[in-house]
C-alpha cells in the first residue's frame, strides 16, 4: 500500500489518505479544516474530521466504504455555495470533497446531452458549448462558481426556470455511490419516462441523504435565436406585482420575470454593478424574453403594453448585448450585494402562489415592523419564489436570532397561504422545523423511511433536511426497537 | 350498519358492499368481471374477486383498510385503457374502480391549477376551461376516454410531450391512500421544487403500486394564439428521419412531430379517418408548431425548407382547423386502426436517441423478416419515442408467442443503443422480464425496496413492475428471514 507522510497518528486519516491516489489526498489539520465548518449558510459551523479528494467514482466508493465500515459520518461537498446549511459537517464528518473530479467527460450534440463529473462548474458547461451554439439552461446566481453536483443535490433553480425549468427537469441519467460503498447507474439518458420508480427525481434534490452522485448526464438546450431584455421601473409594489400576472395571463413565457424591491435596489445600486435604477421607486422588473427571432418584438411590444396599463413610470428595453450582461449583473450579485447596506443579511426563499404577491410582500413588510430588521426582497415573480433578504448586524446581541426568527416568520406567511418553505435553495439544516409548516408528522415520516432504505446507518449527511423527531415519533422508534 | 342485497354469501363480498355507500356498490358475479379481466393489454387475462366503486377518499381508504387487514389482494383502475397490462387482476385482486369519483373540483385559473379526481377524464379538463382559453396539456391518444388518475399511475405521456413534457411535468399536488388505509397529502401545489424527497416525482409513474391517488391537483396552461401543423411525405425513411433531427437541429422545438411508416399508412388509410396519404411513399411526418402568432409562419417555412433539403415528395399545411383536426384523428386513432388489416396486434413502446433512428427501423425491420410477422411503425419521432406494431392473428397456432418476442426484441434494439423500454405505456406485466435489459439486479433491488416502504404486504398490485425476482436475489431473502 502507498505511504502517504502526514502529521498525524489518527489511524482513520491514515487510512483515508491511502485511498486516495496523488498528491495532497486529506486535509485534517485545523487551520485547513477551518476553510469547510460551513458552506453558504454562515450561521452555523462545524469543523469536519478531515476532508479527502477523490478523484474518480472508485475512489468515492473507497472512501464511503471505509466510513460506513468504520462508522464514521461523512458527507459530500462540491462548491460550498449551497445556501441552506447542506454541506455542514454538524456531525464532525469526514467531507469528501467533489472539486477534483471537475471533468466534462462527454458531449453529444445530436442527441442534445453532455455528460459531466459532479465538481464541474456549472457555467463551464455553457462556456464549453457555446460556440457550437448550445448551452446548459438551469443559472442559479452562483452559476460561475457552483458545482452541478450541488445543482443535482439541491435541485437547484435560477432566474430562468420560469420558462426552462429547474434541475430536475435538465437531469438525464447520474451514476451515484449509495452509502454501502455500491456504484450504480440510474436513470436513462434522454428517456422521458424511464421504466421503474423514478429514482433520479427522487435522487435529485434529495440534499446529499441518498448518495453521492459521482457522474452526471445533461440535457443541453440549442441557443434562442434571440434575447430580449425589459428594465420596468413602478412607483407601487402592487402594480409591479399586477404586470407580473397580466404578462402571464397574457399567454407570453417570459425566460425571466424578476423583481426587486426599494431596499434592494438601494443596496444593487452601492454595489459593485450599479446601473442607475432610480431610488425611489417601489420596485423594478427585469423580464427577458427568448426563442426564434420572428416574434420577439411583439411579445416585448405587448409586455410594454401591459406594464403602461400598469402605471409604469419608465420602462426600456436593452439596446445591447453589453447592456443586458450588465443588468443581469446587477441583479445575480444582488443577494451578495445587500453587504453594501447590511453587516449580515439571511437569504430566505418561499414559494407561493403567484396571485398571492401583493399580500405576502405586505406581510413581509409587516413582519420587518415587528421584528425591527429591514427586509430586501428580490425574487423569481414570474414563479411566485420570494427570496426575502433579512438585513441584520451580527455584532448587535440577540439580532441573529431575530433575524432567523423574522426568516421563518416569512417562510410560515409563505406555507400559510398554500405555498412552500423552500423553492431552490433546500432545506439543509436551516430549515428543518420550517418542514412542519408543510408536512404532517406522517408525511415526514414516510421520507425518512425512504432515506432509510438507501442509507441504513444514516452515515450520510445526517441531521439534514428532517426535523428532530416528535416526542410521539420518537416512542414509535422506541417500540419498535423492543 | 346499512343492509346491500347480494346474492352471494361471500362475507368479504359483503363486507366490502358495505363500505361504499349508494346503489350498485360492488360487482362480484361472473359475468360482470368478465368486463375487468384485462385492460388495453389483452393478451392476459384473469378474473377479479369483485370490483367496487367507491365514491369519494374516504370510502377508497375504507375498502384498503379492509383488504390490508384480510389480506386480500387489491389494485385500483381507471378507465382501463393502459397498455402494459397494470390493471389486470393477475392476483384475482379486488378491483377499486375509481370511475365514480370523476369530479371537477376546482379551477384556478390565475394560479394556473385544476384538481380533478382520478376517474375524470383527461379530455374533459380541457373541455371544461377551453372557453376561458386554457387546456390541459398531456394528450394521450386515449385522452377522449382514458382518466387522470391512470395518466399519474403510468406517466402518460402524448404526441405533444415533446414540448409540453409528460404527466409528471404538470402535476402538482395529490391526494393519495396508502396500502395501509392512510389518506396523506404528497407535493405541494405550484411549487417547482418542493421540500423533501420528491415523493410526487416517485408515485407519478409507479403504476399503482404505492397507492391510490384520490385527489391531483394539474398544471392548466394557456391556449397557444396560434397552432401550424404541416404533413411531409417522404420516399425513403431515412430522409423522413433525418428531417426530424434537422427541424431540432434548427432550434424549433415543434409541440408535435409525429412519423407513421408504409404498414401504419396502410391501416390509417384502411380505417375510420383516412386523409389521403400516398400508398406508395415509405414515411410521413406530421409536424406542428404553436405558440405566439407571431414567428408561427417564419417557423412554418424553416420547416418546408429543411423537408426541401431532405428530398420530400410533397409537404403541404393545413389550410384550416377542420383539415388539422382530420389529419390528428388519422394519427391518434392509428393504433386502433391496425385492426383493419390485421386481425390482432401488440403495441410496443420503446425510446431511443433520437439520432439511432434510422439505424433501429432498420433493426425493426429485420426483426419483422424473421419472425415473419409485418411490424408498423407509428411514433413520437421527436422524442425517439417508438411504437412498433407487431400485427399478428391469434387464431394461428404459435403467433402469438411469435409476436410476443418479435416485441421484445424491438426493445433489446432499442435498449442496446442507449435506449430504453418504455416511454410513456409503462412496464406493467408486459415488460417485467425486459426490465433486465436496462436495469442491474441491485438497481431492481433497490427499487423492490422502495416499493416495501410504502406496500410492505405487497397486496397492492403486486406482481407488476419487476421481473420475478433471480435465484440469487430469492436466496438474499431467504437468509434475510432466517
């Protein structure tokens, strides 16, 4: 066996480290260890036992085999942008980190699909076939630096998932290591309703509990003929919220329809890509429209159209690619930017009913009052997922914990009026109780018997995604184990 | 407890005609079941203990309650009209006919959303809100009768689900009884990515074996402003197929593009809707494009124009909503019209990529030379989604066998190119053994496994879905209950 020289004597960092060809295979000390106690989610952290780089599915499989057999929790890692808390080792684990198996290993243009390896930048794709004019459709904001591992994980959307979907809908087959150590494929490449339960949606967006997805098959979409972008400026909320549905209604699929409120954009505009969005209106919409060239302009015509009915105050279209790069700029840095205008901010991220718009911001602004925080909201309106953004200073004692109590107030208004906790950014270990905002003790149940079957030890990732038991679920266990 | 006069003394029988109020609850005498031996897969057939009709969730969860605790076997069914044999009774289950509950409950058009029980027909949806503009978008060939709840049970998908997605796209709630009687509540409505598994995902497509759907709650899309449909005949399969991939290759994604070959254009033009088609030519697309007016026609003339290149005899468009509808009655009633040249015939519904089809209608073809039995092609060219049709007559001693495996091997072609056994008919007990073509003994283990967490009695539909399990995985079970 291979001599890896560590300065170390822990027989399991040892052992991990020979599993793992090349230079460099573990991390363990506490200064290295400290870069991954927490990964988006800043509230938390955890420092892990150590964290190895695999650089294949078989070296994956070594590793998850030696924990499972020697129990120790362990967890999969790729960018660490997730925003939920996913990739915190809550329970000191062992994090094998994806960023070395990076390679796009396949892409097959005909048949519309790419094959990736899970540390593969998402953005990468898109650059990589762009000139043959194609690109990978699902863009969360984080796109130039997350992994589409961490996409599949967390079933990660984007400001065009309006129109294109989110990832789940782009995932055409994955090969995963299950927490016994297995390599199995699943899923078929480019079959829409593949025979047998539909393991890969249940996979996708499962948050790192099932297995540790070590290859991944794509759909690749053809480049629209033609983009074009819409800047719409509204003196009141409500009527920004109305052109939202009124474009809807009016039978046009925007690519995007996003939205930002006054406080978000006074922190986009004392950021780094400022655009000169006016400060005192109440709300701006950024709506993209794409696809074949011949009828672009007179869906854009008809956006104008309903936006004026709405009492507009000025609205323009980009007159340039370099325009449009810039606007969405503005926008996809604007949860990172609201540290122009806050010491701390908590991104939350509620799903509802579109209809439901105009009462929920005001419930928001109601819970802002409450709780004395200021929120931003800026948000994917065209699917109704709300990122409310609950500015607050860390230094100040007691105001994280009202930040993360205002958060969840935020998500229970959104659950409330038959929306959802979470619409992209998963529920990891931020949002546990929240589930019992949407699901009964039953329902919940039901999942963590479906975890069980693939990851029996519950090694992986464990103290994710569920609440802590009921007291009630907790002498069922308690029973059955007699 | 209320009195029902039967005229048996089966006390299950009677006690099942209990539990479902109103008159007729229950069908029980020979003659009756004989309409319930099979569904739209008649090669097998068995009789079922009874058959009941309950009327709302609550009566459903009674009847599985009283199945669950005297182990009788049970399966729910729709209209029947599945294709891979899912609702036969090949257990002599008792049969929850859910024909009765085929209420529309709600519409919301705002929000986009219908609930509907499961015995409503899936035309009907659409019927129902075309006046306001909107439908429903999977479309089944059967849609006229098939229901929504047999849509869910396979994942049906339709001519349309190259751009509209199959029926997992558009479901975004449900209501479901479980084996054990318990009524949960799975998904959440308009949420793109809803928290926890995706156990929506994982019940859509499970072919009634995890439970019963009582309630779903549908996406309803609006009215596209414009719909084109063109017909293309083309000498030689091969330009008809490589027309399919340049039309995609162009960036169009057309909402339909269907291909029919000689033998299916002689049953079409044999049967009830006959257009016109040349006999002589070897394939005919039928392409359609919707959405925005403008663009439509541009869309329209790209189309002639790659048809053009690709050698077509003739293309014409349809000149009015009249001509349309005739040449879509030609092609969805083309199944059914095999039966005016063959006295029987087996669909089959395999998907491959979409680039391989030329090579695997030439497979087809050899197939269909040595088994000596016509095979007619009619499919989702735009998917690669194909339905080969073996026409056989049972009355000859050996051809149904001959037909059976003239079937299967269309599959292993279409497996062996990467792709896969059924696109939108599901496995049922038809392709239990094919699933060994795409799918390892771990990987069927594994799925077995799930079907255990929600049906561990195994007396809901069991027997469909997975091949009988291998001597090997019959001897892990046996030393499991050692």
């Amino acid at each position: 066996m291979r001599r890896v020289k560590l300065k170390t004597k822990d027989p399991h960092i040892q052992s991990l480290a020979k599993l793992v060809e090349g230079p460099n295979p573990i991390l363990y000390q506490k200064e290295d260890l400290l870069a991954y106690d927490c990964d988006g989610f800043t509230i938390h952290k955890h420092l892990p036992k150590a964290v190895v780089f695999p650089k294949n599915s078989e070296e994956v499989a070594k590793v998850v085999q030696y924990c499972s057999e020697h129990d120790l929790p362990f967890l999969a890692r790729g960018a660490g942008t997730g925003l939920s808390g996913g990739a915190i080792p809550v329970n000191g684990e062992v994090i094998i980190s994806l960023v070395r198996m990076k390679r796009l290993l396949r892409v097959d243009l005909e048949n519309r699909q790419a094959v990736v390896e899970p540390g593969y930048v998402n953005l990468k794709l898109t650059h990589s076939i762009s000139d043959k004019g194609y690109y990978y459709a699902p863009d969360p904001s984080s796109q130039y630096c997350c992994t589409i591992g961490g996409n599949v994980a967390e079933n990660a959307g984007g400001a065009h998932c309006l129109k294109y979907g989110v990832t789940t809908n782009h995932i055409l087959g994955m090969e995963v290591v299950l927490p016994n150590g297995e390599i199995v494929d699943i899923g078929q490449e480019g079959v829409p309703d593949a025979p047998g339960y539909d393991l890969l949606g249940l996979l996708t967006g499962s948050e790192g509990t099932l297995g540790i997805v070590t290859k991944i098959t794509v759909r690749i979409l053809k480049n629209p003929q033609e983009k074009q972008t819409v800047l719409a400026y509204f003196d009141r909320v409500v009527d920004g919220s109305q052109a939202v549905s009124d474009i809807i209604s009016a039978g046009i699929v925007p690519a995007a329809l996003e939205m930002m409120d006054k406080i978000a954009i006074e922190g986009v505009e004392a950021a780094a890509f400022p655009v000169g969005h006016p400060k005192d209106i109440e709300a701006v919409l950024l709506i993209e429209v794409d696809g074949i060239a011949a009828g672009i302009d007179e869906q854009i015509e008809q956006i104008l159209d309903v936006c004026r009915t709405r009492h507009v105050r000025e609205v323009k279209v980009a007159q340039s690619e370099e325009e449009r790069q810039k606007w969405w700029a503005n926008r996809k840095t604007g949860f990172g930017a609201m540290g122009a205008i806050s010491p701390d901010y908590l991104v939350q991220d509620g799903v509802i009913p579109r209809s439901k718009l105009p009462t929920v911001l005001e419930q928001i602004g109601q819970i802002s009052e409450t709780y004395q925080l200021r929120i931003a909201n800026i948000f994917h309106a065209g699917d109704g997922n709300l990122h409310p953004l609950v500015l607050f200073d860390s230094r100040v004692p007691g105001e994280t914990e009202r930040a993360l109590e205002a958060g969840s107030e935020c998500l229970k208004v959104c659950a409330d009026v038959g929306g959802s906790i979470t619409g992209e950014h998963g529920v990891g270990i931020e949002k546990r109780e929240e589930m019992r905002f949407v699901f009964t003790e039953e329902e919940i149940e039901a999942q963590t018997e479906i975890r069980e079957v693939f990851n029996p030890s519950n090694l992986l990732n464990a103290g994710k995604l569920f609440p802590s038991p009921s007291r009630c679920a907790e002498v069922k266990q308690e029973l059955k184990s007699v």
